[in-house]
C-alpha cells in the first residue's frame, strides 16, 4: 500500500533531513527501533518481518503521543513502492543513534597507528556466556 497523506510528507521531510544528519535518532529499549522526540509526540521506525525465513516484512512508523503511547502505525512492506527510500531513513536512524560515524572513524585512526592491532582475546564483558 503506498505512503498516503498526511504520513507522505511528513515522512519525506523526516528522511530528508536524516539524510543531512538533522535528526537526533535515539535508541529505544528494542534495540532495532530508533525515535525522535519532537514537541508534543514523537516517531519511532524499526525494520520488521513476520517469520524466521524474512518473507514477508518491511518497515514501520509508529507515531507515539506525549506520554509515548502508540496511537498509530504506518507500515511498509518490501516489495512497496516506497519501501527503499523508508529502509534508507530506517538505515540512517540507526547510525545517527548507533553513533556509526564516530565508530569508523575511531577505527580509522586505529589502523593508522604504527605496528600491530586488535585485541588478543575480546573484552571480558563480551564473552557470549
């Protein structure tokens, strides 16, 4: 189902200006959900699909009042038309959350050093068990 209004453009803007790095994602408690808190409600979007194989799924908007309630849902599957340009805003909400940019470029400057790199053995806070 295509992207109706009012969400069309309230949605090409909010992935315009995540495409230019204006939007202040945040991580929520689903680590694959991201919100931005505006005024008085807020948007989350996350990527989602319906079963273990990923055949059938897409991304969702979920629009959430002041007290962070879902009072609405718009959501995409992939083979929409506008999956692409909302899986892109999904992709740029993540990294502006996951702090990506600053990630690579701390490990760029790693691999910039001098003689050799990268831990023997993981963190102890990282061992699976």
């Amino acid at each position: 189902m295509p992207i109706t209004p009012p969400y069309d453009e309230l949605l090409k803007k909010l992935a315009e200006r995540t495409g230019a790095g204006l939007v202040n994602w945040q991580q929520t408690a689903d680590k694959d959900t991201f919100i931005v808190n505006l005024t008085d409600h807020s948007l989350a979007i996350r990527e989602w699909s319906s079963d273990a194989w990923d055949e059938v799924g897409g991304v969702a908007v979920d629009v959430r009042n002041a007290e962070g309630e879902k009072i609405d849902t718009l959501d995409v599957l992939y083979n929409d038309k506008d999956y692409k340009w909302l899986y892109d805003m999904f992709v740029g909400a993540r990294r502006k959350a996951r702090n990506i940019d600053q990630v690579i470029g701390d490990m760029l400057r790693e691999l910039e050093k001098e003689g050799a790199i990268g831990n023997v053995s993981p963190p102890e806070d990282d061992v699976p068990f």
